[in-house]
C-alpha cells in the first residue's frame, strides 16, 4: 500500500454471495483501444476485489445473463443488432446497467465505455450491488490537467518527487508512470493532460523532443487521455532562429504551422495548445503591440485544420507594473473583456477560480461574468500551492464550490459559474475546466496519500460541477481505506474540517494566505504581502488593515462584477465577513457582522484554527489497525507535522498583527506561548543560526 494505484486498488471485499458477471465480452479486439483497457480493468477488477476469474471473449455479441458487455453504442449494434432504451449519449458519455451479473456498459464513444466500466468498478469496489440502469454525461468536453513540469525533470510548484515525464532535457525512456497516471485519470473522466510548464521551454519542441511526445501520447492513449503541451511564445526567436516573434509576421505564422503540422504527424490526436504569454515575465503579442487576441489566434489558426483548441490563460498581469499603491493586480484579466469576440472559436480563455492566485479565500474572479462570445474553462489547483503545499490536510472541492456555486447575476438572472463555464449560460460550445496537478515520481503521486483526493474530486467535478464535495470524498474513501464505518466517518470529518483550518490559522476575512508571495509561497509571512509587486494587498498598518477595493473609494475592482453583485461587495454592511478585507480597509477595531472586532477575530480564529488542526492527529491515530500500517505510519507522520506548523502560523501572525496594533487579545494568549519550545532551546547537529525577516515567523526573535 504505497499509495501507486491510488483509488483504483481493487482490494478485497468480503464475497456476499452476490452474483457477478462470469465472462466479460470486449467488443473491441484492438490491445491499445481503451475498450479493451476497459475490459482488461473489469477482469482485474472482480479478480482483485471478488476474488473471481471472469474470461474475456472479443469474438461474437454475448447477451446471456451472466455476462458483462463493454463497447461503444456502435460497436454494440454492429455486434449485436438493434439497441432499445438507451437514451442518446453525448461525448465521452456512457451507459450503465445491471441486473444480477448481467451487465451492460456501453459508451458514445470508446473513452466513455471506459469509464462506464469505471463507474461499475467502482460500485463494486464499494460493496454496491444495487440494480441500476442510467446513462451519464459531461457536463463540458475540456477536463484537462496541467502538469507544470520542466525539461530538466523538475516541477514548479510540484511536492510529489520529479516528474514523470521529462529528464534532463528530454522525455523519460520509461513511460510505465505516464501509463499508470492516465489510469488514474480515466477513471476521473479527465480528457486530456497538459505534459509540461505554462512557463515554457521552447526545446520541447526539438526534433529530439517531439519524438518523445509522440512516446507519451502512446502511454497515455490505451486510457482516452489526449496530451496537450504548453508553449513558449517566443519559440520562433529562441528556437527557430527567426528574428521576431511577432504573431501577425508571416515568417511567425508559418514557423508555428510547420511545428504544428510536425507534432500532429507524431501525436495525430493531440487536444492542443495551452499558452501563457504576456505574464510574469513571459514573452506574448504586447512585445509587438499586437493584442492576446491576435497572440491566441495565431495558435488557433495553426490548430483548426486537425481539430484542436487553445487554452488561453486569463492569468496576464505584469508585476512590475503593479507597485504603486494605487494599482491592483485583481484587475488585470479584465482586460479580456474588452476582447471579447476577437477570438477564433477554438480559442478558450483558462481563467483561475479568483482573480489573485489560488487564495484560501477568493471572490468568484469577475471575468466569467464579462465574456459573452469567448469560449471559458476555470483553472483549479489541486497541488496545494498557496495551501500547504502537502504537508496541511487540505480538501479543496468546498473552497472551489464557492467559485462554482456562485451565482454571478449577469443581466439579473441566474448565471452560476459552472454554468457559464459548461458553455450553458452563454451558448458557448466548448468550455470545462483544467487544473494543475503536478504529480510526481513519489509513489503517492503528489506527496501524501489524503491529497488523492482532491485529484480524485477534481475529475468528479469536472463531469458534474453540481456534484456534491462530500459523497465525492466519501466515495474516494471507501475506494481507498476500505468499508469501514470509522474510517469512513473519521476522513470524511477530518477533511470536511480542513479547509476551514487552514483558512483560519493561515488568512481569515479575506486577507489571502499570508504566506511567503515572494517564491516558497509556503509558511508564515505577512510582511512579504505588500510593497512588492507580487503583493500589496493587506495595507496593514499601525490602526488599519485590508485593500479597499470599492469603486467609490478604492480600486475600483468592485466595479468589474455585474450591477447585483458590485452593490454587494461595495457596500461594507453587505460584504460578507470571510471577504470583508478582500474589499475594505478597516480599523482593527471595526466591528464585524458577528459582533467582534476585525483583530479579535484574527487572534480567535487562528487559535480555534489550530484546535481543529490539532485533532486531526487524535482523529488519525483512533484508526491505528482499521488501516494498513504503512499508509497509517505516512499520513500520521504529515499530521503530526502540520499539528506543529499549525502553531508556528497562529503565533506568527497573530503575534504579527498584535505588534503592530498593539491591540492585545481579549483572552490574554497572544504572545504568551508557554508551551512551546523554542528552537533555541534544542540542540540540532548541522544548523545554524539564520536572521528571519520578519522575526515574528521565527521561534523567538533570531
Ligand atoms: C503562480 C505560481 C507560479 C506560476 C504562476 C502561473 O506561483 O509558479 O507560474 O502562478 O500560474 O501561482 O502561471
């Protein structure tokens, strides 16, 4: 149990005498079609879990009543004529039903059949026999990940070992991971994976290299997932040796058909581009005064003869450009909306769920609400960044549900964003959602065993951003420890608690995380949250704190939402408390809608964050035995590190804020640790003593 097959183990369960299908037929004979995978998976499946040996036939349609069928609705009535009481499925949809041992899996194309046989894996894996006959689809076609993994085999902002995918400025020989990760994937209904770093290298695209990404299509096709690559935008200049990179040169336009005639040749299904130019020191269009409409088009162009699409990342901003005082980096991406309508239809704007950078705690990012005639996926992240980075507990599904769920009120009328992102609310047709995972070579892919699931629910929500954050984690639970009624109860409370934790001992009220924005983006640091151009958003001072965002005094960000929502957060009484300082800049002793001061709900929340955080390891620990020992030993080893940082965040900030408003705590713990032992007090071989800026996120003042 070193975690490799993460939630598809097919462990053993206790065989009830149920009946199960006793031969399987593949209505597909091709090895590396993902029909056969699938029926390769259902034989595993009852093998490994039932302990029973089903044999797979591909000859001839089987419809006896012990046999368990898998192809596409074609293939079906190719093989076995005529096909009553299936609804019309769309893409990558699938069918399911059974009847005792007689089952029938059926997709509207080979992917969906897979993970139609998925889905009755699944039930199987969870003890459930119920007779079921439904049909289920995508709610949008794009459920990509993005993997921000580099040449050399390092991956930014990745905690799971180096990648799987590229060494040494060249893709791996041994694909054996890539093939396991599309596993995973498919069994999350996830389409396609982005193989390396937004902040792109341009050699991936090298003879060498381009050979290697056909290698890793082939891993990941038996599996129905496509690969999709990131691209550096000045890679004619850098590469090609043109002497520009202008998008609109014809010597440019011609240099990015070529490449993209070339990768086709080698990955002929390739999903498409996904580009993030103009941004953070990235070349784009606005080197040439063109604008990112015309920088997305050129791919998009060079893309629509074989089908693929652009993923426009809306994350544009320049942090050079953002040190003044008066500037607001939350703004930034509306400068989508005013080109709205410029971009090729198989351009689609990739836009993160707020409008910083994966916070504890965002507003819903405005510029879902501003796109009419553009295509939108919402970029998540399942590696916890900002959150952790996996060594906090940290289930995200409630924290991207505020996003999701959030009703936007274009025109006064309903427009949640998972509806305008499906393409619903808007008519658009293409649409979905792309996250960055960052798996690894660690055997538990990103880190830690409980950050699965947030893969694991990434992929749920993506077919279905209605889905509910808890059944989701709690069947991810029961595929991953197994039926039992504690561990089941005591995981479900423990993650269903986290992601409240980690905001309250991290940044309540909407301050962000205040954590290091410099680089690590790990641990406490609210000194480095302003005057840079990164960060300036909690303008705290002697008396005040929070970025007042209003139209009528601030910012103006505010007034980047429809007319509803803008009166909402620009009026202070009607802010709500978990985003007041996102939009306000307050006295410490303003009064929130609970009746307590701005700084007393600092101090309180972060203690009361820690409480949770510290029975997360008592919750663990009651599982001792209901768990493998290895697993067990892992998870209980993060947790009791986090139960420590938990402490260092709450005493660094609170002590932080405490010293600058002098404003002591209502119940007398700030600054009185007297449990705590200090680092001075130990005696480590190897260390040395370092300066930490500021010296309140040290132990004591050095
Ligand atoms: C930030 C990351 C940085 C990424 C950037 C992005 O810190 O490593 O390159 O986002 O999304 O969150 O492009």
């Amino acid at each position: 149990e070193n975690g490799l097959d993460g939630w598809l183990r097919y462990a053993p369960l206790p065989y009830n005498d149920q009946k199960l299908p006793a031969h399987i037929v593949v209505l597909n004979t091709t090895e590396a079609s993902p029909v056969y995978v699938a029926g390769a998976e259902l034989q595993n499946g009852l093998k490994g879990i039932y302990g029973t040996h089903a044999e797979v036939s591909h000859e001839q349609c089987e419809n006896s009543s012990s046999a368990a069928i898998v192809g596409t609705v074609e293939q079906y009535q190719i093989a076995c004529g005529s096909l009553n009481g299936v609804p019309e499925l769309d893409e990558d949809g699938f069918w399911l039903s059974t009847w005792g041992n007689k089952v029938q899996i059926l997709g509207q194309n080979e992917r969906g059949a897979l993970y139609g046989a998925f889905e009755y894996l699944s039930m199987l894996a969870q003890g459930n026999f119920s007779e079921v006959s439904y049909a289920s689809n995508p709610s949008a076609a794009i459920r990509w990940v993005n993997q921000w993994d580099n040449m050399d085999g390092s991956i930014e902002r990745g905690y799971g070992g180096s990648s799987i995918f590229f060494k040494n400025g060249a893709v791996v020989d041994d694909l054996s991971r890539v093939t396991q990760y599309a596993r995973l994937l498919a069994s999350a209904r996830i389409n396609a994976a982005v193989v390396n770093n937004v902040n792109a290298n341009a050699t991936l695209l090298d003879q060498e290299n381009m050979k290697g990404l056909g290698r890793i299509a082939d891993a990941l096709r038996p599996y129905g997932v496509q690969i999709g690559i990131s691209l550096n935008f000045a890679s004619p200049e850098t590469l090609g040796g043109l002497d520009t990179f202008d998008p609109l040169d014809s010597s440019v336009i011609k240099w990015w058909s070529n490449i993209t005639d070339q990768i086709y040749q080698r990955v002929p299904d390739m999903a498409g581009y996904l580009v993030k130019a103009n941004s953070e020191g990235q070349p784009g269009p606005l080197t040439y005064n063109r604008t990112l409409a015309q920088g997305a088009n050129l791919f998009a162009k060079a893309l629509h003869p074989y089908g693929g699409i652009v993923m426009f990342r809306a994350f544009v901003y320049n942090q050079l450009n953002e040190s003044n005082w008066k500037a607001d980096r939350a703004k930034a991406a509306m400068e989508f909306k005013y080109l709205d309508g410029e971009f090729e239809e198989n351009v689609v704007l990739q836009i993160k769920y707020g409008p910083i950078d994966f916070q504890v705690r965002e507003p819903t990012s405005p510029l879902f609400a501003n796109l009419f005639n553009t295509s939108t996926a919402i970029e998540l992240e399942v590696t916890q960044e900002y959150l952790g980075q996996q060594s906090h507990l940290v289930y995200l599904p409630p924290l991207w549900k505020t996003v999701l769920d959030f009703d936007l009120r274009v025109d006064h009328k309903p427009s949640l964003v998972r509806d305008i992102i499906t393409g619903r609310r808007f008519n658009r047709k293409l649409g979905g959602s792309a996250a960055v995972v960052n798996v690894g070579s660690n055997t538990t892919w990103l880190g830690g065993h409980l950050s699965m699931s947030n893969l694991y629910a990434y992929g749920r929500l993506a077919w279905d951003p209605a889905d509910d954050s808890q059944s989701i984690l709690q069947d991810w639970i029961r595929l991953t420890f197994g039926l039992d009624r504690t561990v089941l109860d005591t995981i479900t409370q423990m993650s269903m608690e986290s992601w409240p934790a980690y905001e309250n001992y991290t940044g309540n009220l909407g301050i962000q995380t205040l954590t290091d924005i410099l680089y690590t983006h790990y641990g406490p640091n609210p000194a480095s949250q302003d005057n840079n151009g990164w960060g300036q958003w909690t303008r705290a001072d002697h008396t005040t704190i929070g970025m007042d965002r209003t139209v009528s005094n601030g910012t103006g960000f505010s007034g980047q939402y429809p007319t509803e929502i803008a009166a909402m957060y620009e009026n202070i009484d009607t802010t709500p408390d978990n985003l007041l300082l996102w939009f306000h800049h307050v006295n410490y002793t303003h009064r929130l809608h609970s009746g307590k001061t701005v700084i007393q709900h600092f101090y309180d929340a972060h203690y009361s964050g820690v409480e949770t955080a510290q029975t997360f390891l008592v919750q663990w620990d009651s599982l001792k035995g209901k768990i493998d020992d290895e697993r067990h030993k892992a998870v209980r080893r993060q947790l009791d590190y986090q139960t420590g940082h938990s402490i260092i965040w709450r005493d660094a900030i609170n002590d932080f804020y405490y010293n600058l408003s002098g404003i002591p705590d209502a119940l007398n713990r700030v600054g009185h640790h007297p449990w705590r032992i200090e680092a001075e007090s130990m005696l480590l071989d190897g260390y040395k003593q370092y300066t930490v800026n500021p010296f309140e996120t040290a132990a004591k003042s050095i």
